[in-house]
C-alpha cells in the first residue's frame, strides 16, 4: 500500500511554473545547511547466512542491542538554478552491549546458544545524494520530483564470551558481516511557506530493484517544520521514518538487514 501511494503522488504531481516571485528565504537564497540530531528508535533483523549452516534471522532484542540512539544530522542542499539543485545527507545507529543470548542461532557460521554471553555490536551509517527537479513554484510553495542514492553502510558483530564475576576473561568466537548498499531511489518533496517565518518541507523516496548481487527494498519519509529566526538563520523540528531491507549474496551465503527506524529530528540551519 505505502508503495502505491507514492508511485502514485509521483504520477500526480502536475507539471508547472509561475511567475510568481519568492519571498522565503528557503525559495530565494541557493545554499542550505542543517546541523543538529536525530532521535532514533530501530527494529532490526540481521542475517548471516553461510554454507552448511541453515538462514535464520537474528532481532537486535535477542543479542541485547538497544533499539534507541540519538545520532548527529548533516544535511546540505544547493540550487544550480530555478530548476535544479542537489541534496546531500548523512547520520547514522550506532550501538554496543554486553548480554546473554536469548535464543539459539548461527551467525556467519558460528553457532550461538541460549545463555551464553556475548558482546554485540551494529553500526548503520546512511549517506543521502539526490538530484532534484523543480516542477512547480510559487511565491510561498516548490513541488519538485528527482533520484538519487540512499547508501547504507551495514556492520554487525556478535562475540561469543567467557565470563567470571561479570568481567570477560577470554573471547571464543567472533562473527561479523557487513553490506554496503548504493540504493538508488526516486524522489518527491514539497515545501510550502505559511509567511516569512513558518514553513513546512516533506520529502519521501521509493526504491524496490535488484542491482548486481543486491536485492534491496527502500522506503522514506521526512517532515519539518520550521521558523526562520532570520533571513538567514532558523530551527526546525521533523519527524523522519526509513525502512530498508537488503540482502547481498555472497560466494559462501548470504548476509541480510531487515530495517525500520523513526524518530525525531531537531537542527539549527542556515541559508546563504
């Protein structure tokens, strides 16, 4: 249903100019910047799959891995002209934690049993490039539609332990898998000024394709609000939900991420 609604406001979104002239400073000025952090929770499914041992999906709630963080936010547009810009975005799930095995499971061929101790890991790093096309403006309004990469930087690590008085005194087994995924996307956003000061921008992107040896399914979507403090100067609270699932094959199996983050996002931005 999510993906039908937008292929759908993608096929809808008319075809058309103005003459109208800008008056925020989102709609006149090239450059945009955002600096701040974004609140984030995740359910995540891993997978490392390898000859001999049977593909069975791991939740992070089975290795102890926390479902909250709270990463820094990049975020940086610019306008070529009044029809096309760039955009470019980066922050990331970082988490680590000691625990007791919930459930019994293989990772990248290693077996884990219930009990045992271990020391899990996963990192998610995201890098955003589009490129963007203007298709209607006003003085206070921009519909634009696009494509880019969504890249995901996946590791994960599960390290079997011993133990003593809660002190590690010794590491058995180590598994890890990594997938770094370009997923290129198709893109819609729409910004509307309320008045000089408030301001709304949403932006979502779309992607279900097989590249190379890569299956991956890809979806986003990001509101903000915003006052501008000054022409130049202003803050902006979102809200931003992504859902990814990719799965690489490799020589020897299999590795797979089947991830779902939302949260809230809060940064200081800057036009020039």
């Amino acid at each position: 249903m999510r993906k039908v609604i937008i292929a759908a406001a993608f096929v809808a979104t008319p075809v058309l100019q103005t003459s109208a002239e800008p008056t925020h400073s989102y709609l006149t000025n090239k450059n945009h910047l955002y600096v701040g952090t974004f609140s984030q929770t995740m359910d995540a499914n891993i997978l490392a799959q390898r000859d001999g041992f049977d593909p069975v999906s791991v939740g992070i709630e089975d290795v102890g891995i926390g479902e909250e963080y709270t990463s820094g936010l990049l975020e940086y547009s610019h306008r070529f002209n009044s029809k096309w810009g760039v955009n470019f975005g980066a922050y990331e799930f970082a988490n680590s934690r000691r625990s007791v095995s919930r459930r019994d499971f293989n990772y990248d061929g290693v077996d884990f049993e219930a009990g045992v101790g271990i020391n899990s890991e996963l990192t998610i790093r995201t890098y955003i490039l589009d490129a963007m096309y203007s298709v209607y403006d006003s003085d206070s309004t921009e519909i634009e539609i696009g494509a880019g990469l969504h890249m995901l930087d996946n590791e994960a690590s599960i390290q079997l332990v011993a133990g003593l008085d809660g002190e590690v005194i010794g590491a058995t087994q180590q598994a890890k898998s990594s997938v770094l995924a370009p997923l290129p996307n198709l893109r819609a956003s729409a910004f509307h000024a309320f008045n000089d000061d408030w301001s709304v921008h949403a932006t979502m992107g779309w992607l279900s394709a097989n590249i190379d040896n890569i299956d991956g399914d890809f979806l986003y979507f990001n509101v903000r609000g915003q006052y501008q403090l000054s022409d130049r100067w202003g803050l902006s609270l979102g809200y931003k939900f992504v859902e990814v699932d990719v799965l690489e094959t490799i020589d020897n199996g299999v590795n797979g991420f089947d991830l779902s983050f939302e949260g809230v996002s809060a940064a200081v931005s800057y036009n020039f």
